[in-house]
C-alpha cells in the first residue's frame, strides 16, 4: 500500500515538474523569438523592403513565408532544428510587420503610438498568462468558436488588402484582439494543464497570437490616434 502511494506521488510530481519545464521552456523561447521579431521590423523598416511590395505581391510572400515556417516548424519540432526554424519565422514577420511600422512611424507622434500598442500587448499577455494559472474551466467549447472568428479575420483581412476601407480595418482589428487574446490564455493553460507537451509548438501558437494583438492595436491607434 504505501510503495503504491509513493508510486501514485512521485507520479504525480514528475508530471508536474514536466509541465512546468514545458511552461517555463516556452517563456524563455517566447522572450528570445522577441529578438529575430524586433530585427527584422527594424531592417524592413530601414530597407523599406515589404512597404516596396505592392499589396498583392505582399499578400503572396506572407502568405508563403508563413504557411511554409509553420510547416517546418511542425515537421522539425521535436529535432534540434525546430528553435533555428521558429527564430527564422519570427524574423521574417517581422520583416513583414515593417510595412505597417513604417507606415505609423512616418507619423509625428508615431514612436508613442508604438509604444502604446506595446504596453497594451504586454499589458493584454500578462493578464491572460495569470488568468491561465487560475482559470480551471475546459476552454475548448469556445476554441471552437473563437477558430471560426479566426477565420473570418484571416478572410476580411486579406479581402481588405484590395478594399483598403479603413472601418473595416478597425472592426477586423478590434476582433481579432478579442480572439487572440483568448488564445493566448488558451495555449498558455494547456501547457499548464499538460496537454501541450512540445514547448516549440507552445511557443508557436503564444506568438501568433501575441504578434496579431500587437499588430491590430497598432492598426486601430495608427487609424484613430494618428497625428500627422
């Protein structure tokens, strides 16, 4: 009886101690992808290499740079390679972030603005990893739905590539805000809850969603808070 408790204890710490090494993993490789990400906005930035893209030849490279990342990311996630893969990813959106950058920094008050939507992401990210580590409600159910709004953001998203209608950019941004900081909270409790064990996966999915808040709270403060 007591070598079965001691089995079912030392069960149990091993695999809490795994689920922290999961969780503690995908901070630190969250914060380092930060570094690729802020490089190349900057190059982009300087170079002006994805604002000399028109939209369509802009929508193309993204959407087979980052649909090509991710399935690398995939395939090679368990290797050694998987890190190199996700830091390289990183680096090229931000490449592909620099063309929005540009476009708010070229404001007179357009370093504040950035500086505004990265508080507000960090404010947004932090407030979703601590709410993960209290929240104990299945949050699948609404996964499913919050997928589908994902959805309908990529699709407006790219149909107002073409349209280029402000107010549909501020409607687009202000959901996918609200459906990207829940999947934050989301990912970040399943690590927690030992149902994501691959941290570069977990990384992946924290970062996408932390790159679209930032992204559409630049929009929406590039649109209505912009002073030229």
């Amino acid at each position: 009886m007591d070598q079965t408790l001691q089995s079912t204890y030392g069960s149990l710490a091993t695999t809490a101690a795994e689920r922290n090494r999961v969780l503690r993993n995908t901070y630190w490789l969250l914060a380092l992808s930060m570094v690729p990400t802020v490089l190349g906005a900057w190059i982009g930035v300087q170079t002006g290499l994805a604002r000399a893209m028109g939209p369509g030849i802009g929508l193309m490279v993204f959407l087979a740079g980052a649909f090509g990342f991710m399935f690398a990311i995939e395939k090679f996630k368990n290797s050694a390679a998987g890190v190199p893969i996700l830091l390289g990813f990183t680096f090229f959106m931000g490449v592909m972030l620099s063309r929005l950058l540009g476009v708010v920094l070229g404001m007179s008050n357009g370093a504040s603005l950035v500086m505004t939507a990265f508080a507000g992401t960090g404010l947004i990210f932090f407030g979703m990893a601590t709410l993960s580590s209290v929240v104990k409600r299945d949050l699948s159910g609404m996964a499913k739905f919050m997928f589908i709004g994902v959805v309908l953001v990529f699709v407006a998203a790219i149909a107002n590539v073409f349209l280029q209608s402000s107010a549909l950019m501020i409607t687009i941004a202000v959901v996918a805000i609200a459906v990207f900081s829940f999947f934050i909270l989301y990912d970040l409790k399943r690590v927690a809850d030992g149902e994501e064990t691959n941290y570069i996966t977990a990384t992946l999915g924290v970062y996408l969603s932390i790159y679209n808040v930032f992204q559409s709270l630049l929009a929406i403060l590039g649109i209505a808070g912009g002073d030229d």
